[in-house]
C-alpha cells in the first residue's frame, strides 16, 4: 500500500500483511535501493532521524550529512550539496534528478522499482533494517516565553555528557540519545529518543524526565503510553 498527504510531496508505505513502515526502515530501502548511485555521495537526513540511518549510509560508502528537521531545511542542503538522496522522518523524500526536490509519486516509482528487481515483498526487505528502539515525538505544551529555559535546563543538567546543536539539544549517552527542540507549528516543545535497546531506551527517556520535575513526569507519562 501506498499513501500520500495532501499536496502529494510525503509518502507512506504499507506491507503485504499491513504493517506500516516507519519512515527509518523506508528511508533504510530506499537507501539499498540507490547502492552504487551513494557511494562516495552526500545523503542528507534530519536530526530526528535515528543513527541507524547514517550508520547505513556510511556502510554504502556515502557520506551522512545531518540537518534540522523541516522540508525547507533539507531541501536547501540537497541543493548546497548536490546531495544524491535526502530523507526527513516525516515522509519527505528528496532526490538529486529532482534537483534537491522530494515528491511522493516520484519515491513510490522508485520503492515499485527495486521491489520488482529484488523479487521480493516490502515485508522481507524490511527485515535487513537493523532494529530501531526509539520513540515517536513527544510533545509538552510550553509558552514560548519559556521554551528557552527549559532547553537551558536541560542542557546544563547534562553538561557533563556530549552536546550537539544541529536543532535543538541532543545528548548523547554511552547507548542511546535524547533530543530536546522547539516546535515550529505550536507552543510545545518536541522530544525524541533513542537506545540501543528498549531497556536502553527506558533509561533514557528516565533521565531527562528526571530533570525537568513536574513537566517530566508527563513526558514519562506519554512515553508509557505510547509504549503500552
């Protein structure tokens, strides 16, 4: 199954059994799908993108360039680079024969594309993506006249672990990473994280729960019950 939003430009897939992919093991496809076209290529992804991503890319020989989060974001990287393929965890998919552009019908004809040459449904290509232990966005409400403290908050109280400002504040833990940024389309503040594995994940999403008191407890609030 294939489905794309409104104006055409996000695109989703859907296996023969039903399962939706998530945007990591479609951008993982897509990725195999361009092999030789990578290597020695930029491949553009956002930061919320999990770094089972670059990690793919880096094994077809391309290099991995992160960007912040946004279509125009991404779409301005491509074209600085002459990127071959870019990739946002929304479903925005960008190529180079479309001059940096994304479009969700030009990525299913490709996705059909290796399909056919591979011979093989979307359910088993899915399964070389290495596994993924990481949440969807979570999102708390906060007045923009105090989004800047609490990132502050959350960058002091880790200030002993590796920082990276691409878009927001990403920590980096020995096996997993949290991600705090603004939203650019309300007054919320968005989380993502990552572990190497779920319990990994548990204990970093506990972390930064732990620092931001009462708003922490509804951040662990919805990553229970996205997890239940």
């Amino acid at each position: 199954g294939i489905a794309f939003d409104g104006d055409g430009d996000r695109v989703a897939f859907v296996d023969q059994s039903g399962s939706p992919l998530t945007g990591e093991e479609s951008t993982w496809i897509l990725m195999q799908s361009l092999r030789e076209e990578l290597l020695g290529q930029e491949m553009v992804y956002d930061v919320k993108m999990s770094d089972v991503i670059a990690a793919a890319a880096t094994d077809l020989g391309a290099r991995p360039c992160v960007e912040r989060s946004g279509h125009a974001f991404i779409r301005a990287r491509m074209i600085a680079l002459d990127a071959c393929f870019g990739a946002e965890l929304s479903g925005h998919y960008f190529h180079r024969e479309l001059d940096g552009g994304d479009d969700g019908l030009f990525t299913a004809c490709r996705m059909i594309t290796f399909l056919a040459a591979e011979d093989a449904p979307l359910s088993h290509l899915r399964l070389g993506c290495p596994a993924i232990f990481a949440t969807s966005d979570l999102r708390l409400q906060v007045r923009s006249s105090d989004q800047d403290g609490v990132v502050g908050q959350v960058q002091q109280g880790f200030r002993q672990f590796p920082q990276r400002f691409t878009d927001g504040v990403r920590i980096d833990f020995k096996k997993g990473w949290g991600l705090i940024r603004k939203s650019v389309t309300e007054e919320a503040l968005t989380f993502r994280f990552e572990g190497a594995d779920q319990v990994a994940l548990e204990e970093v999403v506990a972390l930064f729960s732990d620092k931001l008191g009462s708003r922490g407890k509804e951040l662990w609030q919805q990553f229970e019950e996205r997890a239940g």
